[in-house]
C-alpha cells in the first residue's frame, strides 16, 4: 500500500566461475641444518710497557707555581693618565615653550640656528632632551611626556631644516628638576 513495487532481478551475462579442484596443503619439510661455527683462539695480549704501567699510578698534585710580586711603584713615576671617556654634552642653547605650545619664536629659530653654525665648525653629535613636568597621576604624566617629546621633535625638524643631518641628532624626554620651568628643551653638543 502505497509503497513502489521491488523490481525483478536484473539480466547479466556476467557468470561465476567453477572450481575444477581445490588446492592441497604443501608436505612439510625439515628445517635446513644449523652453521656450522669453528671455535678460534683469543689473541695474545700485546706486553704493556712499563712506561705506561708507571703512568697510569695517580702521582702527586704538583706544588704551586711560585709568583713573583712585583715591586712596589717609584715615587718619582707618575701613573698613567686614564682613558677618556665619551665626551660629556655641554649645553649650548635652552628653548622655553609656552604651556602647550609646539612651535618656535624667532628667537628660538636663531638659537637653532646658532647651534648649527656650531655643528659645521666641529661636527659632533646633538642631543635635544625636552624636560616633563611632574603629574598628579599616571595618564596625566604620559600626556606630558608626549608633549615634550614632540617639543624635542619639533627642535629636531628645526635643526634638520638648519643643516645638520637626522643622524646625528638624537631626541628624548626626560623628568625635570624641580628647578626647570616646565615646557623646557635644551639642545646638547658633544663632540
């Protein structure tokens, strides 16, 4: 009922095959006899030299090496001069930046540009260190140190567009002392 009627089988030409006769288990054979293995006398052992006996005795730890001590220093010599250094950074142009302002007075344009002329008699390496002002809390303080950075940068643009190269001009941000006044950037020569 209602179901489609199951179809018929279907025509193959496709036959099984017969089997004429089924295959019968192989006889069983002996196993193959065991090798034969032919003894062989250990070699003599080679005579040890008495040198070798003899080093092989732990022998005694050495004494320790005797170490001369060098006489004292004459008066009379004077010690050798120390090693420089890197040159300390001499400050050599201050810039004061209203409160939140980013951008040069004439004066400091010429302050800059002194710096340059400086740079072109002995050239060295320029450090503009722009000074933070302490704040009463943490994003008030990144804040401040995002202003000074780019008071410094704004230096360093300045000092590119005066002559000196961008690699030999370093910037940075840095607290201040209570002394400074905020909105403070100094640039810095060391030779």
């Amino acid at each position: 009922p209602g179901e489609p009627p199951e179809p018929g089988p279907m025509e193959s030409s496709l036959q099984l095959p017969t089997i004429q006769e089924t295959p019968q288990p192989e006889a069983t054979q002996p196993s193959p006899a065991p090798p034969r293995v032919v003894p062989q006398s250990a070699p003599a052992p080679a005579p040890i030299a008495p040198t070798a006996m003899a080093s092989a005795a732990p022998q005694p730890t050495p004494p320790p090496p005797a170490i001369p001590v060098p006489p004292p220093p004459s008066p009379a010599l004077k010690p050798a001069k120390a090693e420089a250094g890197p040159p300390a950074a001499s400050t050599i142009a201050v810039i004061d930046f209203p409160a939140a302002s980013t951008s040069l007075a004439a004066a400091d344009r010429a302050r800059v540009g002194e710096a340059a002329a400086l740079f072109r008699r002995k050239p060295g390496t320029v450090h503009v260190v722009a000074y933070v002002a302490a704040a009463a809390d943490g994003s008030q303080q990144l804040d401040n140190y995002r202003a000074a950075l780019n008071r410094a940068q704004v230096v360093a643009k300045a000092l590119v567009e005066a002559g000196i190269p961008v690699g030999k001009i370093a910037t940075e941000a840095s607290p201040a002392r209570p002394d400074l006044p905020p909105g403070r950037v100094e640039i810095r020569f060391a030779s």
